[in-house]
C-alpha cells in the first residue's frame, strides 16, 4: 500500500526530530570544540535537506507535480532554486495552534486558527546560506586555505549554533501548505512529547 502524503511528511519529520534530539544529546556532553561542531554541523546540514525533501512533498500534494529538475534530487540548494525557478512559493511556516475565539467562531465557523509566528520565519535564500555554511563543516580544511581547526573553530561556532536554534524553532511547530493543501506539524507534542501531522482538510476537526 503506497504512503500517503500525510505519512510521508510525517516519516520524515521524526527523522528530523530525531537528528534535533541527537544534537541536544551531544551539547549535553558539556565538550566543546571542533569535533563536536563538525558533527552537529553534519545534522544540521541534513535537517535542511529534509526541510526541502518536505517541500517536495507538499508540492506533490498540492497540485500533483514536482519539477523534474527537482524530483530525485538530494541537494537542498538544488530543490529551493528549481521551485524557485518555476514560481513554486511554498516553504515550511512556523505556526501554533490555538482555540478560535468567539468572534472567529461565529466569522468563520472553524473550532481553532493556526497563528503565524513571524520571527521564527527563514527565506529559502537564508537556508540556503546555512546549508552552504554547514557544508565548509564537513571537509578536511585545505592547510593551503585554512589556517586550522581551532581558528576555524573560534570564527565560525557561534553561526552554526545560531543556525541550529533558528532551524529548531523554524520547525518545532509549523504548517506548510500550498494552494490550501498541507499540513499542520508538531516535532513535539506537548501532551506525550511525540512527533504528529495533521492534514490541514482535519484541522477543523480538533
């Protein structure tokens, strides 16, 4: 029996959740140089490459077709410019739920509202510049370019920290839709702490 949308996007948001909880585990070891920024660098760089996988996925379930050019594809940067390209505007959306209020109630007849969170927002250019920031994590530094790890080290450990958060709160609770299609997600719910997708047809139901 094939996945439905819902349970694909959900598949890989306890991946991504899993990887988040990998890189909490390794910060509470208290170690702090090199080596340890190089593994959650690892992290972070395929947390992206799920947050574009998960745009796929939201495209093909929102009008039925992904860009060739993009279907098959493992390089974030890649997907984000090919639905760029084509005018495909759809990219995760940091977002809570909450009990509609009486005006909205009687307005809209819905039982909750998803609100918006602005500041945890990130452009597909930013997750872009993370994932190329990462990216220079993950290579022996060329001695003839670099002038070794601790300095590299001491330039760089406040940006990837500062990019692992920001992605973390991107993520923690979002939607991502397109053409009203989509999905609600929590990477931890708060009643027992799992992973969760709602398809946004069921919001209405909570």
């Amino acid at each position: 029996m094939d996945k439905t949308p819902e349970d694909k996007y959900l598949a890989l948001m306890k991946i991504v959740r899993k990887r988040f909880d990998t890189i909490k585990a390794i910060k509470s070891t208290g170690l702090d140089n090199y080596d340890i920024a190089e593994i959650t660098a690892f992290h972070g760089r395929k947390i992206i490459e799920a947050i574009a996988f998960g745009c796929l996925i939201g495209t093909k379930n929102g009008i039925n077709h992904i860009p060739r050019d993009a279907e098959g594809q493992y390089n974030a940067e890649t997907i984000f410019k090919s639905l760029t390209r084509k005018g495909i505007n759809i990219l995760q959306n940091p977002s809570e739920i909450r009990q509609a209020t009486e005006d909205e109630q009687r307005q809209h007849n819905v039982k909750v509202t998803i609100d918006g969170i602005q500041e945890r927002r990130i452009s597909s250019g930013e997750l872009i510049k993370m994932y190329q920031r990462m990216h220079n994590w993950l290579h022996e530094l060329n001695p003839y370019t670099k002038d070794g790890q601790q300095i590299f080290y001491s330039k760089y450990q406040n940006q990837l920290n500062d990019d692992l958060n920001r992605l973390m709160l991107f993520l923690k609770t979002h939607f991502l839709s397109i053409k009203g299609q989509g999905f609600y997600c929590t990477l931890w719910d708060k009643k027992d702490g799992q992973t969760r997708v709602i398809s946004l047809s069921k919001i209405s139901d909570l």
